[in-house]
C-alpha cells in the first residue's frame, strides 16, 4: 500500500556544505529519506584532477566520512533512508567507506546500493555529436578529453530502493532526480506520470541546494533580512502522493521559509521556467501555485510539465592546461598607485621572462576584480589593495613564472610590498568542462549491493 505522505530532507546543496544542518534533520526531522547532493561541474574537475595527480584517492566526495558519521546513528535508528550522489566518480568505493563505517559505528546488516553508469568515455569522439557550448563536433575533442559521464535520471534509485536498499549512493544523477526517486518508490508513481514526476522534481528542485530555501545565499541587510543567519536549517518536504508538498524546516533553527525564499530557489539555475530540462521529465514552473500555510511552511502545488526528452546531458571533461596565481598586498596612503605601477612592472617582467599565456589578469580586490575595465572609478583612495595575478598556460612549467616572478616582488618590487609565504600551490591543471547530448538509449546503470 502506497504510504499517504512522506517527508524527504535535503542533507547538503554542495560538497562543501556544512554538516550539522543535516544531522540536525536526521535527529529531529521524522524523515523517511535523507538526500546528498555533492556533485557539480566543478565538483568532478577537482576529482579528475586529483585522481590524475593522486593515483590512491578514491574517488568520493571528501567529506564522505565526516557526513555519514553525523547522520547515520539517527537515520539506521529511525528508519529513515538515505539516497546520495556522494560517489562522484566512484560510487562502489563510497558505498564500500559507509559499509565500514557502519561497522565501525555498530551498524551491522544495513543494506547499501552503488549505481554505476554507462562510462561513454571510450567511444564518444566517434559519434556524429557536437559539443552544446559551442557547435564544434565532439570529435574536436578527442586528444583532451579524460571522461564522459552522462546525468543519469531517478529510475536505478528506485530499482535500488524497491530492492530494499537502505542507502543509495550514485555518481553524476542529476539533482532534482535524487529526491525524486525516493517519491516514485513511496508512491508507486511510474516513468510515463509525466504530471507527477513533474511535479515530484519540482520539489527536489527546491530542496537540492539546501539552506538556500531556507535563508541561505537570500540575506540582504536592510532589504530581505534573515533571523539567525548562523544558525541555518536544510528545508524538509513532507509530500503526498499527488505531488503536492509543505516546505518546511526544524523548530527552532533560524534562517526562514517564504514566498520569498522558495521563490528565488524555484528559479535558481532555470534558463526557461517552461522548460527546465532534467533527466525525468520536462518541468513547468510557470503553472506552480504557491501558498503560506504557517510559520516557515510553503505549499507547493500546481507545477506541470512536458514528457522527458529522447536524450541524455552528458558532461566532458578536458584537459586545458594549467592556472598559475598568486597575490601581493599593499595598505595606506598611495596603495592604488602603488598596485598600478607594480601591474605595469609585472607586465614588463612577464615579457622579459617569455610567458607564453593564453590569458593574463592582474586584478585589484576591492577596485576591479569582479567589473574589470567596467568598474567605475574608486570615489577616494582605499585603505588596501591586494593585487591577484593569474595567468592560462598550456604547460605548468609556463604556470609557475607566475608565482615566480611574484616572489622577486617582496624585495624587487615597491616600498611597502606585503607577500605571503610561497608555501600555497600557486599552479593547479585545469579540467575543462564541456556537454552534449546522447540518446537515451546509450545509457544503463548497473546497481551493485553491499
């Protein structure tokens, strides 16, 4: 028998999230599912990066460990499940971590799933495809790319859910997908309910970036205030099985829940309400009716959407040489001055030194450095001035006279010159990331059980 409602928290909206909001939830939340979202983009460069650099990283979201210790006691105990994209790009490594961090905690017998998608990366550059971001046929590619890993959508989670999985843990899902999944499980929706499956991912579109529906990255002193900002809360959804739900949040944590907050939530990320794309389902927000039923609790009711598309988003990763970076400090009376003349020194010494640079910056924080050439200019002389440089190389070698020729700036450069310690990276390779579609049909998942 279907259950009549059930209540899905979110336990992270990226890999550096903090942790206590989601134990938080486990502990007094009554949740029926738990779900990480860890994974982006940017969040998968960083894992290739690594695991090209260190051949004995796993693989899985760093802070695995610190996660699961926090919040599995309370979920094992009560019942609740969790469903998580921690696996990056090696989910059976993770699920293996949180197997031997249920017997380290006394949680002997918890059933785990791992779901391992199609890795496209061997064959991809000889399909007829081409690249979203710019045209070029994938094949173009072919002699940078190191991985090709397609968003996978709901259905392994709810195979691995129906097979009686405690936890799930998956690599690159897309986001409204993982708190998708645990609805279809409960309520028996199937592939073809385009209505409800629409309007299950709108609510996991909302609890997908945590603490941002619930007052996090809202704050705006003196125009959208937030109570206790320090003491955030991640939203937890109670759903029934018509796919309406009530955003709401802990008693007694701060942050808050609105009109606003979902709001701006809705359509974070979203390029066309009408139709936001995933891996389930086409969503429309534009249909959503949206209600204050009390204190921190939003319903949302009404989404519609469009039946999925024929293919599937799949993420390139690209070698594309290194980033060389470092900065300098200068403070008091004629530290613009001071910057402006050191930019030009740097200038002339990079040339001396034959930088070959694909891109070159030299940005003043707190004058230039988010506007460039469009920054007005400063209304009177800053106190201080840190001077970032930062250049595109194809080689590290070339990314190293960067932090090289900031060093000579300490005692060759102006009066009053503040330096930090070479003791940071100051170059790091860079793994570019590009998309394409594939059919659909190109695409399977395997689910492994521990």
């Amino acid at each position: 028998m279907a259950a009549k409602t059930i209540r899905i928290g979110s336990g992270s909206g990226w890999w550096g999230d903090r942790v206590e909001p989601a134990a938080l939830s486990a502990q007094y939340g009554k949740l029926d599912f738990l779900c990480f979202e860890t994974m982006a983009e940017a969040t998968v460069s960083a894992a290739q990066v690594r695991k090209r650099r260190d051949p004995t990283f796993e693989g899985y979201d760093t802070y695995l460990d610190e996660r699961m210790r926090a919040v599995l006691p309370h979920c094992i105990a009560q019942g609740t499940r969790i469903v998580s994209n921690q696996g990056w790009i090696n989910p059976l490594a993770a699920a293996r971590r949180i197997a031997q961090l249920c017997a380290e905690l006394g949680l002997p017998g918890v059933k785990i799933a791992a779901i391992t998608t199609t890795d496209l990366t061997g064959n991809i550059c000889d399909a007829p495809l081409d690249i979203l971001e710019s045209g070029a046929p994938i094949a173009t590619l072919r002699d940078s790319l190191i991985s090709a890993e397609p968003y996978e959508g709901a259905e392994p989670i709810v195979r691995a859910l129906e097979a009686g999985a405690q936890i799930v843990v998956t690599g690159r899902v897309a986001d409204p997908s993982l708190f998708l999944a645990p609805m279809m499980h409960a309520f028996g929706w199937m592939p073809q309910d385009t209505a409800l499956l629409a309007r299950g991912s709108a609510i996991g579109h909302l609890l997908e970036c945590g603490a941002q529906v619930t007052g996090g990255y809202f704050g705006d002193p003196g125009y959208k205030d937030v109570p206790e900002p320090w003491n955030l809360a991640f939203p937890i959804a109670e759903v029934d099985a018509s796919g309406t739900a009530v955003i709401s949040k802990v008693a007694g944590t701060g942050g808050r829940i609105d009109l606003q907050t979902v709001k701006e939530q809705m359509f974070y990320e979203v390029h066309d309400p009408r139709r936001y794309i995933t891996p389930d389902v086409v969503v429309d927000f534009t249909t959503a009716q949206l209600e204050q039923v009390g204190p921190d609790e939003v319903r949302i009711s009404g989404v519609s959407g469009t039946p999925r598309t024929a293919t599937l988003k799949v993420s390139l990763g690209c070698t594309e040489g290194f980033i060389g970076e470092d900065m300098f400090f200068y403070a008091g009376p004629g530290c613009l001055e001071k910057a402006r003349l050191a930019k030009t020194i740097l200038e002339h010494r990079f040339q001396r030194a034959g930088l070959d640079a694909q891109a070159l910056r030299i940005d003043f924080l707190g004058v230039d450095a988010i506007h460039g050439a469009a920054s007005p200019a400063p209304a009177c002389e800053p106190n201080e001035i840190a001077v970032r440089v930062a250049a595109r190389t194809r080689t590290r070698a070339e990314a190293a006279k960067v932090g090289r020729e900031i060093d000579s700036m300490a005692v060759c450069g102006l009066a009053s010159t503040g330096k930090r310690v070479p003791h940071q990276e100051r170059t790091r390779e860079i793994i570019g990331v590009w998309s394409a579609l594939v059919p659909r049909t190109q695409v399977s998942s395997d689910i492994h059980f521990l």
